[in-house]
C-alpha cells in the first residue's frame, strides 16, 4: 500500500494557507472529490486482498477525516474572519434621520367622530346614518316644514333639478335631522342614537363652507324630558372636553321639528388666540360660544315618523363636528379642513394607532 503521508501533509499545508472559501474548495476538490486523491485511494480498496484491506481501509479513512475536518475548521475561521472584516468595514451612522415612517393620517373630523361614537355609545347610544342625497320630504316636510314653511329659506339648500314629475325633489341634506325621521321609522320607539356626517348648505366664509360635519342626537322613550337633554349634553361635553369644569347656557330659540327649542351655549376664555372652553361664560374674560340646537322632538314630528306622542317624548340635538373640533385642537380656518393639504394633515392629524377610547381619553393623544 502506497504510503499517503506526503500528499496528506501537503494538502494540510495548503489548506491551513487557503487565504478564501473559493481557495479552500479547490483544496476540498483536489482531495475529497470524485477524482480527488482521496477518493482514488478509496477505490485501490478493491483490488487488494482481504488482509491487505483491513489494514489499508481504516488507515484512508482516517486520512480522509482528517481532511475533512481540517477543511471544516479552515471553512469556519475563514467565515468568521469574512464577517468580521464586514463588521469593520460597514458603519452605522446614528446620527442620520430614522427612516421614513408610513405615510398618513387621521382627519381630525374623523377622529373627532370616533371619539363621539366612543362617549355615546357609554351612554348607550348607537350610530344611525343617513343618504346625503335626501329628499325634500325627509329633509324637511317630516321636519315639520311644509312647502310654505319660511325656515326651509334659512337653509340654503343645494337642489337637484328634478328628475321626474312626480318623484320628491331631491337635495343634498343640509342637516343631519332627517336620519331622526328615518331611524324612527325603522325603528320605533323607544331609540337612542347619534348620527354624524357631511351636511350641505350653499355657504362659504372662514367659518362656513358648503360642506360641514354634523352630529344629531335623538333620544325618544317615556317621560323623557328637558333635564335629559342638559345631563346628555354636559356629560358629553365634559367627556369630549376632557375637563370638569364645562358650563352649558340653553337659550330659548326656535326649530320647527323642536317645542320647546333651545340653542346650547358653552362657556369658553380666550387664551392667546385660542379659545379655550370651560368656566362660566358670564365670569371675567369669559364668553359664550354657540354649539348647535337642540329641543324637545316636536309631537307633529313624531306623529310623521309613526310614534305615538301621547306615549313617548324625545330630545334631540345638532352639534357642528368641525366646531368642536377646532374648539378641542386648536384650529381657527374652517376652510383649511377641507383643502387636503398634506402639511395641515401632518400638522393636525391623528395617527391610525390613535383610537379614541375612554379609559385612555379620548382625545389626549395627538
Ligand atoms: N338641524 C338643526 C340645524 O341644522 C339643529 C337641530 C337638531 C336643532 C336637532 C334641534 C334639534 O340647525
């Protein structure tokens, strides 16, 4: 048997100085591959007597294991050193921007509709909605506005020509009060619910645009009276607010589809340029600042949606979401809400992971 100490000790030799993995497999080839040393060796087996064999066999294979573990332990330190070198060379440089976070978010009018749904449904008021393309008698007959009724001019309605001689005229909703007639439909008495969404009224100035947000309020069961609709009003506003000290002021006015009616005033401070809400609004540097009407649900309104008024009574109400909303963050152009200007949006607002919930406040985060 030929005596394979020399190409062993060569081939060690080589692979202790392969200098890359690529250098290093030329070296596993050379020994271990098919037509390499070793592998030829293996196959002198054959041709040799048993004796012989059993002599020559394990002698192989034990050239062939130190071989392969030499290339194993060369393939290791080599890696090793590879990634080292890699560490060196690449740095981080901490002081550069994080990268860009996703991109979006929330409208303040949107949030403030969560959070809206969030303290109602406390209360136990569930979300109702409405079309926006709503006709006249929903929008304002069933209302308590016949044809003739001079309130139906306060309200600036889009119109659309029509589109049969005898279908309603149809119209863009110009308040979200119709959703009152038609969840009273639906559903009966007694109801709890608010309703918010866009509302149309051929308007536009720094503090109205022809398109704006509304939240109604209707509740109808039995006994329900004024005091319910104050409580309602004060526990939201204290909530929404996120502080104690709110002061509502309900002035006598005048709605159709309310008797009585009364417009809800809150009391607010100036605070720099920003008003801030809370105290009384009669108190040194303190005013009053409209929020929406509201009413006792006029009995002619119930009996228009099938609700027998000698059974039930009901309040509702109608906040201006955008108001609050800029009352709440801040914001004094309503017009801005509306220009979709990513500056504005990334300024004021809210990302998705911000859901309003109450134990959390509903409106802390930013
Ligand atoms: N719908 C009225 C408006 O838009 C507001 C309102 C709602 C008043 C409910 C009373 C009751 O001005």
């Amino acid at each position: 048997m030929t005596d394979l100490t020399p190409q062993k000790d060569a081939a060690l030799a080589a692979i202790a100085d392969a200098a890359s993995l690529e250098a290093l497999d030329e070296q596993r080839v050379a020994a271990l591959g098919k037509k390499g040393w070793v592998s030829l060796a293996l196959k002198t087996l054959g041709g040799m007597s048993p004796d012989e064999r059993q002599v020559a066999a394990p002698a192989i294979q034990a050239v062939r294991a130190e071989i392969a573990d030499a290339i194993d332990a060369k393939k290791a330190a080599l890696e090793a050193a590879e990634l080292e070198a890699q560490l060196a060379s690449e740095t981080l440089d901490l002081t550069l921007p994080a990268p860009a976070t996703p991109q979006g978010s929330v409208h303040p009018v949107s949030q403030v509709m969560d959070e809206l749904a969030e303290i109602f449904a406390d209360l136990g008021f569930s979300v109702a909605t409405g079309p926006e393309i709503e006709d006249d008698w929903h929008n304002f007959t069933a209302l308590n506005m016949d044809e003739s009724h001079p309130a139906r001019a306060m309200h600036d309605t889009f119109y659309f020509p029509d589109a049969a001689p005898d279908s309603g005229k149809m119209l863009l909703r110009t308040h979200t009060s119709p959703v009152q007639i038609r969840s009273m439909k639906e559903q009966g008495a007694p109801i709890r619910l608010i309703a918010p969404g866009r509302v149309y009224r051929s308007d536009s100035d720094a503090t109205h645009t022809p398109m704006f947000h509304q939240v109604e309020g209707l509740v109808v069961d039995r006994d329900i009276h004024l005091g319910h609709l104050k409580w309602t009003l004060e526990t939201f506003f204290k909530a929404f607010f996120e502080r104690e000290d709110i002061t509502l002021r309900l002035r006598p006015s005048y709605f159709p589809f309310t008797e009585p009616s009364v417009e809800v005033d809150v009391g607010y401070s100036n605070e720099g340029n920003r008003r801030v809400v809370g105290g009384h609004g009669d108190a040194e540097g303190h005013d009053w600042m409209e929020l929406g009407g509201s009413g006792m649900v006029n009995r002619r309104v119930l009996e228009m949606a099938g609700v027998d008024p000698d059974e039930y009574q009901g309040f509702a109400f109608g906040l201006g979401i955008d108001r609050i909303a800029m009352l709440k963050y801040g914001m004094n152009d309503l017009r801005a809400f509306f220009d979709g200007d990513p500056r504005w949006l990334s300024h004021y607002g809210f990302a998705a992971v911000d859901q309003p919930t109450l134990s959390a406040g509903v409106g802390a985060a930013s």
